[in-house]
C-alpha cells in the first residue's frame, strides 16, 4: 500500500467542511503512447486531505506522485492535484485481454471518492490496408463505388480519398460521398471523373496511402440518324441505293465499343428507261386518185415514246404520181396507154405464178415433209440402225432412230407424211435430214484414260492452257461436230450442252470443260461481293457457235431481287474479268443469258471462256447457303479423337473435293450433310461441342467454342474452311461417343439459329462408303447426248416456231414447261423452240421426265385441232 500522507489546511473556513466527501475537478482522460514517449495523468480534487492513483489494481508508489496544494478563492477550501508519468514498458508488462487503466482516489475526513478510470494504450498504424481500391472502366452515367478499408491502427485511422493527388471534399461535389466503411461513392459518372483515385490513412501514428485505382470513364458509340437515300445508281434500268450513318451520337471515348451493325445500306431501285419512239411499217399504197397520185402513212407507235424519249423524226404522210406522170401529160391516146400497162403486168404475174408452182412440184419430188411428231414417239426406244426406204404400201411410225454418233454410218431415204384423213395436220414441206443425204459423216468418242495424255498434250501447244489445270481429274473433253453433245464433270453438277447445229457443218471442235480449284484463278472480289459458283471453263476461246451452248453449274445463294445484285463474269483473253450479264436486269448483249434457278444456273453463251457467278448483298437479310459436313477417323488407335467440322458452300463441286480430301486421310463421314443459311451481318460462325459423357470423354478445347471469320465464309475463296474438336478417351475400352455440335452465326440484336448434329457413332468403323452419283461418260457425242430424239426434234421445231393459230406455238410449250418468264429472250433467237428444248435437255439430262414433256407437245398440238404423227415410207 502507498505512505499516508499528512494534509494541513492553512485557513479553515470552519468545522463544518471536514464533513464534506472529496469531488473531483479533474479526472484523468485516456491518452495514447506514442513511440516511446510517457504519458502523463493528473488528476485534482476538493477538500481532499490525501490523493493517490491506482493503476490495475495496484496503488502508485508514493514517489512516483507529483502532489500540488491550492485553495479554492471562492469556497476557501483545500484542493489538491496530483500527476504521474506512464511509461510504454509499464503497459507492455500487461499482457491478456485487460488494458492499461488508472484511477484517482481521494481523501477526507468523511470518507473517499474516486475518479473515472482513464485508459492508456500504446498508439500504432500498420502499413498494409485490409483492402484496397481497384482500377475500374465504366460506362458513362454509370455509378462507381470504390471501396477502402484502412490499416488497423491504435487510435482508428482516418481517412480521406484523393483524385489525382487533390482532396475529395464531398461537401463541395454533391456526385460524391463516403460511406461509413469509408467507401467513395460517384452517385453517375461524368468524363471529368476519369483519374487516379488514392485511399489515405491517418492517425496520430502515421499517414498511409494505398495504391492508386485507375478510374476510365468511357462512351460506346450510338449511330447517328440515317442520311437521305441516294439518287438510284443508274439513269435507266435496275440499280441500287443507298444510306449511310456514323457512329457519333455519341462518339466513342476512351476505349468505348464501337457501333454494331452496317453503317450503309443498300436497296434495289428501278429508274424508267426513256424510251425513243419508232415508226410503224408504211401502210398500202390507197388507190390512185383523180390526181393521178396515191399516199401511205405510218405512226410513230412501234414503239410509242414514253418516259422522256425522242419523237420520231421523218414524215407521217407519204404521196406520189401513180401512172408515171401520165395525168401529167395527157393527150387522146392516154386510156390507151394506161389499158396496156395494166395488161402487161397480168401478163407478167401469171409467168411468176407458173414458176412459183413448178419449183414447189419439184421441192415435193425430192424433198421430205415436215410433218409434226406424234408424242408418243418421243418416248419409244431408239437404237443404230441404217434407215431404208420401206414400200409405200406399208407406212409404219419412225420408232428407229439412227445413231449418228458411231464411227461410219451412211444413211439414206426419205420420209413422207402419211396420207391418212383429214384429221391429220399437214405442216408445209420441209427437209428434217437434208444436211445428212448419203454422205457419210464420222465422229469420235473420247476415251476417258487412253487419250488423256494426247488430249493434254495437244492442248498444252495452245497459249491459252497456260491458265488450265494439268491434270485430268476435274476435265471433260470430246470431239463434236454440226450434230452437237454434251460434257460433265462427274459429281460436280457442271455441264456444258452443244445443241445441235451450234457448230456450223462442216466443221470439228476438240472441246474442253474444266473445273478450277479457288487457288488456281484470281477472282478479285469488292466491297460486299462473294463467289456464289466454281469458276469453270469452256472452250476452246474464240469457237465461233451459231447457236448458244448451255453451261450449268451450281450455286449457293438464296436469290431475291430485293437481297441481292448478282452478275455473270466472263475473264477476257487480257486476264482481267467483266461483268456480261446482271440477272434480272434487261440483257445489254444477245451473246449471254442466265436462268438462275434453286440449286443451279444456266448460262446461254455463243462465246466459250472462262466465267463465274458473284454477286453482292444490298441488305443484311442476304444470306449463302453453306453445307456443314462433319468427318472423323476411320480408326481410333490413341486415346485422342478428332471430329473435323467442315462449312462449305453448297454447291456439288466442293462437296466432292473434301470428301476426296478426307478419303486421303482416313477419314469417314459422319451422318447426312447440313444446310446453314449464312446471313450478310458480320458476325462470325461458331461452333462448339456439348452433351459428351463426361465419365468416358471429355474435350481438350480451352475456349468454350471455336469461331470462323466472317470474311473468310463471305468471300467464297476459301473453300475448305473446317474447325477441329480434339477429343480424348478416359479409357482405352471406350468405344462409343454421343455427343452434339452446335453451330450459330452470333447476331447484333441477340437472336441465333443453331444447328443440331447428333453423333452416334461405332468406333468399329465400317468401310468408307461414298455414294456414287456418276451418270454415264465424261463426253456424249451426237444423238446420244439428248433425250429428245433427233428427227422429233426437228419436226417439233419446224412446227412451233410459226405463230399458230389459237396460240399453238412455242409460247403456248414454254408456257406448259414453266419458261414463260423467259420469252423475250428465246423470242429473240432464230428458232425459240430450239432453245425451249436445248433448257430442258440441259435441265433434265439424264433422269428427265420424257412422257412429261411429249405430253406438253401433244396438249399443244390439241390447241391447233389436230395430233402430230411421222411415219416412214418412201415418196
């Protein structure tokens, strides 16, 4: 216990204030220690006759008290004050959960009274913040909190947010606050915002500050409204137009994403071509007048101006003397004259009509009738044989056709209506094989493996084979005379039909057609345009044709007026390619025409070269077709499995060339090939594998899926595009794999479309198995190219082609063959019925409907009142 120690008051007021109980003036307060500087307490109290402090229960020694006595002026009564000094080694000696505290006890005579407890801690602030801000981007307006939690410490540090070094004072910025966990706060976030933001801590210790969190307030960019459409592309015709927007409403900042979508759009117009008026043909003479003249006129109506066309120039009316100027001159002989004149031009008609007869009587004699087929004939078998004159008493239908394809024929005879009733329809005379008489005519077939070699070698004499591929893989050749025929690549779809009599008589063509590879031949594309067939040639160049061939090939484009603008290029002898025909416009040349149809086109040419179909999307709604093929091993001797996941255009060719390509490498396909609409929107195709079982597989894919390029699908050139999901087998026993690939163009607005592949497969794989759709030889010669045979052929066209009565003509044939939008472009041809049925030769060869197409003939011939029959027999 602390020494008692003696109080003496110097001036008592009076006995009565020994009675009073001490009270406090002033108690001790907590203090911190701060490094290793003491503290000190003090303490004071009145009346006190004795103070001592008691620090953790234990009383301060005597000595270590400063003691100071006073009166109080006003009470006169004693005070007392008393100090002492703490020191950082005496609070280190506690230890446990207790702190460091002291208290002032005083005394009088009436007893004792103690102070509050004061508490001394040692002050400190530790270096590292329980957590720190973090940097952060943003979009604008959007609210930031940047949290702060600061260093432990004795006493609780402080703390204040920095904004590039400057103090944040929310009493000024009403966007900004702290919170009680010492959290700042941006109520929306303002480009001004965009800094460096730093955390500090403080108290009587120390001043922390944490690392500074880069704050990036950024803008992603809005388009601004779209512009005026531009005027149409072309004065005359079909053309395009279009709008266009920017990306400033607003511009992006700071890193902020850039507009999604097309800034141009384009749409299909169509401007009125002015048309010239024309004039009509002359009307007849009128009858001489008493003037002795006579006029015609003409109108100005074939065609009639419109839209802004010129007029025609020249006169309407037309007058002159009608007896040589004899009115002119008359004298009393005048009747005269004009009564011989009139008997001598009867005189001269009657010779010519004399003439005109006995040259008929002759072309009867020795000529053949072009009487029409009956339909039925159009579907009998035809084989070889040599054609002889049969009695004329034993008519017979021609159901025999000769061969005039085979090496030596000699074929003569003629043919003659049958003479059987009224009910039969006489056609005007006409020779259907005049061309062939007696003489004889040979052709040769091409041998696909024997005369390749020659084939190749004569060509490669030639400067244009520079240009063509080497091999004979993806050629067909043929040698073709006035007979015409046909040329395929097998498993390609692609063709090339010589109808007869394109190539002029008399003459032989050593013909080609070849496919090329994409790396072979240089296509430069533009802007928006894509590849839409193969590139395909056909020659040689600068064969000159009478009649247009027919090249067909496939395509992959999902055609409409309003989605697409689709040309026929053509390469030039320089090289360089040239748009010869836009589908769907008004054709500016007679050498080119296209039917475009779902799978495939024909192309009508009278130039053989090298040509290509590309076209270009006026709107996001454009879409390609692609074919999605999937491949895997044929055997599995590691652990490892890959499943190869090819996205094709779907056009035959290239299917045949990865099929060829995987049987190379061992692989086999796995379950029908899938079509996939690729849409014009710039965004890329994924796939991804999902639905494996994960206890027997699972995929060494880091990515969640794979991703082809837009651009890469879109141009068309790259035609083997294929992504690979690498699989592995928890267990070599493993041999079965179920699983699902997933395929999806990802677009602006959210929406997709996927495509489902249900993998079941056996990996005992069966052999590899390629249906094979070869349909006969690479070459067909002469009559064994059509379906339609020759001699029917001829009479159906010598019938057709005049107008007939009731519309029985080839308007009414296209129209029942559904070619009807095309009959400005066969009216337009010498013989419209021969490129009628040159299209469905190329269209339906070899599996095409023959009953179909004689029942459109004989419905035709019904229009005109009478049925078409051809029979043998001599004149």
């Amino acid at each position: 216990t602390g020494a008692q120690q003696s109080v003496t008051v110097a001036n008592p007021v009076s006995g009565a204030s020994l009675d009073l109980l001490p009270h406090f003036q002033l108690e001790p307060e907590d203090v911190y220690i701060v490094k290793n500087k003491a503290v000190s307490l003090a303490c004071r109290a009145t009346p006190a006759t004795q103070i001592y402090f008691k620090c953790n229960g234990e009383w301060v020694h005597q000595g270590d008290h400063v003691t100071q006595h006073s009166t109080d002026r006003g009470t006169g009564l004693p005070v007392m004050e008393v100090r002492i000094e703490v020191t950082r080694q005496q609070v280190e000696k506690i230890f446990g959960l207790e702190e460091y505290w002291c208290q002032c006890v005083a005394w009088s005579s009436s007893g004792t009274t103690k102070s509050q407890k004061a508490f001394v801690r040692i002050a400190y602030l530790r270096k590292n913040f329980e957590q720190e801000p973090t940097a952060k981007e943003v979009s604008i307006e959007q609210g930031i909190v940047l949290p702060c939690r600061p260093p432990e410490g004795i006493p609780p540090a402080e703390v204040e947010w920095l904004r590039n070094e400057e103090l944040v004072d929310p009493a000024l910025d009403a966007n900004v606050y702290v919170t009680p966990e010492h959290s700042l706060v941006l109520r929306q976030a303002r480009l001004a915002d965009t800094a460096n933001y730093t955390c500090v801590a403080k108290n009587i210790v120390a001043r922390r500050r944490s690392a500074s969190a880069a704050i990036t307030v950024y803008v992603n960019g809005g388009w601004s409204t779209w512009t005026q459409w531009s005027g149409c592309s072309t004065s005359c015709g079909r053309g395009w137009q279009k709008r266009s927007r920017t990306c400033t409403n607003p511009t992006p900042l700071n890193g902020g994403a850039f507009c999604e979508g097309q800034n141009v759009q384009k749409t299909a117009c169509t401007t009125l071509c002015p048309v010239d008026g024309a004039w009509s043909e002359w009307s007849k003479w009128s009858v001489c007048g008493a003037e002795c003249t006579h006029w015609r006129s003409r109108e100005c109506s074939e065609p009639a101006p419109r839209n802004g066309g010129r007029e025609c120039h020249g006169p309407e009316l037309d007058t002159r003397n009608c007896t040589s100027e004899l009115c002119s001159h008359a004298t009393p002989g005048a009747e005269d004259v004009a009564l011989y004149v009139g008997l001598v031009a009867v005189a001269v008609c009657l010779v010519l009509l004399l003439l005109v007869g006995v040259l008929v009587y002759c072309r009867k004699k020795g000529g053949l009738d072009a009487d029409v087929a009956d339909s039925s004939i159009l579907t009998a078998g035809f084989q070889p044989v040599s054609i002889k004159p049969s009695k004329a008493d034993n008519p017979s239908l021609l159901t025999i056709q000769p061969d005039l394809s085979t090496a030596t024929m000699t074929y003569q005879g003629s043919l003659c209506p049958r003479q059987d009733g009224p009910a039969k329809l006489q056609l005007p005379n006409g020779h259907l094989l005049s061309p062939l008489g007696a003489g004889r005519h040979t052709l040769h077939h091409s041998s696909p493996a024997a005369e390749g070699a020659d084939f190749v070698a004569r060509l490669s004499t030639q400067s244009y084979f520079r240009s063509l591929p080497r091999g004979t893989t993806n050629m067909a050749y043929g040698t073709f005379n006035f007979l015409g025929g046909r040329l395929m690549i097998p498993n390609t779809g692609i063709s090339l039909l010589i109808p007869p009599d394109a190539i002029p008589r008399g003459k032989i063509y050593e013909v080609y057609l070849t496919l090329h590879k994409q790396e072979e031949v240089r296509l430069p594309l533009a802007g928006c345009q894509t590849l839409l067939s193969p590139i395909v040639s056909c020659g040689p160049p600068g064969v000159l044709l009478t009649r247009p061939a027919i090249l067909a090939m496939g395509h992959c484009v999902e055609a409409s007026a309003e989605n697409w603008s689709i040309r026929l290029k053509k390469q030039s002898c320089e090289g360089t390619w040239e748009d010869v025909l836009q589908l769907g416009a008004e054709p500016c040349t007679e050498l080119y025409y296209c039917q475009l149809e779902a799978q495939a086109c024909y192309i009508f040419t009278e130039q053989l070269g090298r040509f290509a179909l590309v076209g270009e999307s006026l709107s996001m709604a454009a879409s390609k077709r692609l074919k999605l093929v999937l491949f895997a091993p044929a055997a599995c001797p590691s652990l490892e499995y890959n499943i190869r996941v090819y996205c094709l255009s779907d056009t035959q060719d290239v299917l045949k060339e990865v099929i060829q390509l995987e049987k190379q490498l061992g692989g086999q396909l796995i379950g029908a090939p899938r079509v996939l609409h690729f849409k014009d929107s710039y965004h890329n195709l994924r796939l991804s594998i999902h639905d494996m079982p994960s206890s027997l597989w699972k995929s060494k894919l880091l990515a969640s899926y794979q991703e082809i390029p837009f651009y890469h699908i879109w141009s068309g050139l790259q035609p083997f595009l294929h992504c690979t999901f690498t699989l592995e087998r928890l267990s070599p026993s493993t041999c079965e794999l179920a699983c699902k690939i997933w395929v999806w163009q990802v677009e602006g607005d959210g929406q997709s479309f996927t495509v489902n592949f249900n993998i079941a497969k056996d990996t005992r794989f069966s052999d590899w198995l390629v249906p094979d759709s070869e349909v006969g030889a690479p070459a067909l010669v002469g009559p064994s190219a059509f379906k339609i045979p020759f001699l029917i052929r001829q009479k159906i066209i010598s019938s057709l082609d005049p107008p007939g009565t009731r519309g029985a003509d080839w308007r009414t044939l296209a129209q029942k063959l559904n070619l009807d939008s095309h009959l400005s472009f066969f009216a337009s041809k010498p013989s419209p019925t021969a490129m009628i049925l040159n299209l469905w030769e190329a269209r339906h060869f070899p599996n095409g409907n023959l009953s179909q197409l004689a029942a459109a003939v004989a419905e035709v011939g019904k229009q005109d009142g009478a049925f078409f029959t051809v029979s043998e027999a001599e004149c």
